[in-house]
C-alpha cells in the first residue's frame, strides 16, 4: 500500500458491526482495514452498531464486541452511534420516498413468493431471476394492488413489508448510477452500477420498521462517512444503496471492499456457522499482535 495520504481533508471511516453475536477475524480484517485507510487519509473512524434487529442484538455480545476492539488496538473516535436508538430518523427517509411514490406495502409470504414464482416458471419454460444473494427476484405481487384496498390493509393491521419500487426508483435516480470505488493506494475509479439485479427490495421489515439497506445509506449521510471499507460481500448491495442516495439526496461515499476470509471448507467466516470467535483465539493465549501479523497488519 502506498504511504503517501492522498488528498483528501476530512476523510471519515467507519466500522459497523452488528452485535447479534461474537466477532471473528473476518470482522479483525474488516476493522484493521479501516483502520489502516483512515491512517493513510489521515481520517477519522467511527464506530457504529448495527443492531435494529432487536431479537437478535444482546448488550452482551455489544460489550463482548467492544472488548474485542479494545484488544485489538483499535481506537475510535468518541461518538458511536447505536442504529437503533435512530429509528426516528429510518421512518423520516421512508416518509420521503413514499411521497415520491417509491414504496409500497408488500402482504406476501415467503410461501406466496414461492408459489408464484413456481407459476412463473412454469409458463415460461425459464427458471425464474435471483438477486446477486441467490433469492428469487419478488415478483410483484403486490406492485399493483390498488392504493386504497393496500391501505384499508396496513389500517387492519396486516403484517406487510415496505418495498421499494425498483423500477420508478432507477427511473427516478436517472439511468448512469453508479459510484466511486477505491484501491489500496486511495486511487478512485467510477463503476456503474445495476440496481435492477435485486428488484423490488424490502426497505422496512415486518418485524423492524427499517432494512440493513435503508439505515445504512441514512447513517453513512449522517455520519458524514466519506469512505466506505466493507467486505466484498456487501459490494453487490452497495447498488441499492447508491439509488437510495440519489432518491433521498444524499452524498455518495467512495467503497473499498476487501476479500473475504474463508475457512478450511471454503466458505468465509460467519456468525452463523460459528467461525472461532476472537474471545476464542484469546482464550487460547493468541495475542493481539500475532491475530495483527496474521491478517497483515504488523
Ligand atoms: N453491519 C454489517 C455487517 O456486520 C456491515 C455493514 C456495512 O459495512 O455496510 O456485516
């Protein structure tokens, strides 16, 4: 990596882990890459928790997090924002996409986006699209339901999701979305992007009144996040989140988005397959400095 800052005055990082768990090394290199870039732009970096699922976010595992990072060397700047003490703010960017028409309520069971997708299928002879995440693309069920029946049924209470309307969104956004990426020197490049690869993406769940997708591009913009360091698992997402920028009139951070970990069966590192945490690594007597050298941040 080269050693010379680039130009940039107020470069803001942030690391943005969801407490629904332990923290693996997949998140260490995360973390130290932001940490490496905010020292070569001379930024800052922010940490914020990602908790709006609330079943699945515990002050324990928030606290198991912090201590963690605090073990790691990894010092961040004193504000750290909690997602979901801002729901206020998730349901203020709703509103305005709503009024420009971008969102409607969505009844459908996974069951029901099985079947129809099934009947799609079987008319066309042709499987059936799927998001760069492998779900199948929703298939509209709900796009026209007629407003005043779609409203009598959030009135009654329905269980529904909020989805963006995909389609009025790009053509909203205007076609040549697309954003900044950087490279290990800091060099930037604009790369398109293609939104229309994940449809009509839900924006507020049944269970929580916001989405990853929404609270992030809301929390970057409030935050004044200039640079994005995130794993290449969340680049195709990073579509979505540029559209929703352009619709809300938000700024667009340039992305970096660093290889994924993988473990001895191939797969990256995650929570739910219960990657050896990093509580673990120090329980077995691994020192910071050698997870540190290990990930190439000696
Ligand atoms: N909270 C996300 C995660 O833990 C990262 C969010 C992001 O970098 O945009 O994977």
């Amino acid at each position: 990596m080269a050693t010379s800052p680039p130009d940039c005055d107020k470069a803001v990082f942030r690391f943005a882990p969801s407490p629904n768990g332990l923290l693996h090394l997949g998140h260490a290199l995360s973390a130290l890459t932001n940490e490496r870039f905010a020292s070569l732009f001379e930024g800052r970096l922010l940490l914020r928790i990602e908790d709006i699922d609330l079943s699945r976010c515990k002050p324990a595992f928030e606290q198991a997090m912090r201590d963690d990072l605090d073990w790691l060397g990894l010092h961040f700047a004193s504000e750290v924002r909690r997602q979901s003490e801002h729901f206020a703010d998730y349901a203020q960017a709703l509103s305005v996409l709503r009024r420009r028409g971008l969102v409607y309520p969505c009844f459908c069971s996974r069951q029901q986006v099985r079947v129809a997708v099934a009947a799609e299928e079987a008319q066309s002879g042709r499987p059936w699209p799927v998001d760069p995440d492998g779900a199948p693309l929703y298939p509209g069920l709900c796009r026209e339901l007629d407003p005043s029946e779609a409203e009598r049924r959030v009135a009654a209470g329905e269980p529904h999701v909020l989805r963006l309307d995909m389609k009025r969104a790009q053509a909203l956004a205007g076609a040549a979305v697309g954003y900044r990426v950087f490279d290990d020197s800091g060099e930037e490049r604009q790369i398109p992007a293609r939104p229309e690869r994940w449809g009509d993406v839900v924006l507020a769940r049944k269970d929580v009144p916001t989405s990853y997708h929404l609270s992030v591009v809301v929390d970057d913009a409030l935050q004044g996040v200039t640079h994005v360091v995130r794993g290449r698992d969340l680049e195709a997402a990073t579509d979505i989140h540029v559209v929703l920028q352009r619709l809300l009139g938000l700024p667009s951070p340039a992305y970096h988005f660093h290889p994924l970990l993988i473990d001895e069966t191939g797969q990256k590192l995650a929570k739910s397959r219960s990657s050896e945490s990093l509580a673990d690594l120090r329980a077995r007597g691994i020192t910071a400095a050698a997870i540190r050298a290990q990930l190439g941040f000696a």
